[in-house]
C-alpha cells in the first residue's frame, strides 16, 4: 500500500469512527509498522485532515464541539446497540419518571421500550420521534439551542429545566470511558447537561457499546462510581467488569 493510499483510509477509518485509539488503529492497520502510524497520524494532524489526541485520534467534525453527526453513529455497530437497548427495555418500570439522553443507542431503547404508564422526559428529538408511538406513557422534550449533530437540545436552558426535576432513572449516553478518568463526551455543554442529569436521578444506567471502553473524550461527565448500572454488549474487558464489581455498579 502506498504512503497516499495509506493515510488516506487511515482519515477514512477515524471519520467513520469519529473517535478512534491507537489500539484500534493498530489493529485495523495490522500490516503498519507502530513507527509509520505514528508518523501518519502527526503528518495527517499536521495538515489538519484529524486531530491527534492522548491515545488515539478524532476526525475533526467530532472535536469541534460536537459528538460527531447521530446520522452517522447510527449505522455503526448496530447489532451491540440492539442487544444493549432490549437489555436496558427491561430496566423500565410502570410508574417511574424517566430521562432518556441523546445518541443512537438510546434512541435504539427508545425503538424497543414497551407501552406502559410512564412520565419520560428527554433532550433528543430521534428519542421523542420514537416515544411518539407509545399511548400510555406522556412525554416531554426539554428546551433548549438546538444541537444540529445530536438532533438534540442543549445550553443553559437545558440544563436550568432538569435541575427543576428528580428522575427515578436516568438513561444515559457517553462517548467514552477511561480507567480512573470515568464517563466522558466531547462537547462541553452536553457534558455539563449530562453531569446534571447524573445529579438529579436516583438512578443512572449508563449505555455503551464496548467500544467506548478506553477511547479517550475531552470532557468528563461523571465517575464510574456515580452510576448504578451499565449496560452493553459482550465485548467489554475483565478489567472493566472487575472495576464495575469494585464500585458495585451492576453490569448488564
């Protein structure tokens, strides 16, 4: 493979996957030496096609402020996503108020959830879009600036309007998690949102695929500690369950 071609599957790679570790990059590369990646990524970085980042690399509509296009995380890994909505359907009790965060995967639980007598508050109108079929349970869609990427509301209104509000649940995405660092996103203000709805639950069931484990992300939301439950596929590592048993977080 040429050097051209190379660096740019390499762009390729990180843009669909808005956010990528060396790890990952390693092995989609397998047949490229750790020295020419290296290389690749500051070359790339330096011509502004990414962005390099501790560990890893993000395409760079994902760094701008954003949590890359929902339209696009949609079509990824579409099968985990299944199995950690129908997983996190069954966590969802008649009588409870509930808060249903932005992103593909909870819109994904949004798809699945059954009717029942529910008061389900959200931020993302995919996740309202989905609700909309259910009779029984009432929704309601916080206000705010509109967030074009995530389809979803955020900004100081956003965040004034669920600190008024007590959830019994919480279902919340994140972009990333690192050992020792917690859950995090890349945009500031859907961090703080985010952060605030941790705060006003009784409850926070985190969903992540496993490929958000140790993927690194600028803007911390919350400490494993903080959450009760995480919910996903098959693929995360011993290591992320023993932590999980540690902080008594149940995984799903």
């Amino acid at each position: 493979m040429v050097m051209a071609e190379r660096r740019e599957r390499i762009v390729d790679f990180i843009n669909n996957e808005g956010s990528v570790t060396f790890s990952q990059l390693k092995s989609k590369f397998s047949d490229v030496s750790e020295m020419t990646l290296r290389t690749d990524l500051k070359a790339l970085d330096q011509r502004r096609q990414i962005i390099r980042v501790h560990g890893g690399a993000k395409s760079v509509s994902f760094a701008v402020g954003t949590d890359d296009l929902l339209a696009r995380r949609i079509g990824r890994r579409s099968s985990e996503k299944t199995e950690i909505a129908q997983k996190a359907a069954g966590l969802v009790a008649p009588g409870h108020t509930i808060f249903i965060d932005s992103g593909s995967t909870t819109t994904a639980l949004a798809a699945v959830m059954e009717d029942m007598d529910l008061l389900v508050f959200t931020n993302s109108l995919t996740v309202a879009s989905e609700l909309a079929r259910l009779e029984r349970a009432m929704t309601f869609v916080v206000g705010g600036s509109l967030n074009r990427y995530s389809m979803s509301t955020m900004g100081a209104r956003a965040v004034e309007s669920v600190r008024s509000l007590t959830f019994d649940q919480v279902f919340l995405g994140v972009t990333g998690y690192q050992r020792g660092e917690g859950f995090s996103c890349g945009s500031d203000d859907e961090a703080v949102f985010k952060a605030t709805l941790v705060e006003r639950s009784h409850a926070c069931v985190v969903l992540m695929d496993s490929s958000k484990e140790g993927r690194p992300s600028t803007f911390r939301i919350c400490g494993l500690r903080d959450v009760s439950t995480v919910v996903s596929d098959s693929g995360l590592s011993n290591d992320f369950s023993a932590a999980c048993e540690d902080a008594r977080v149940t995984l799903l």
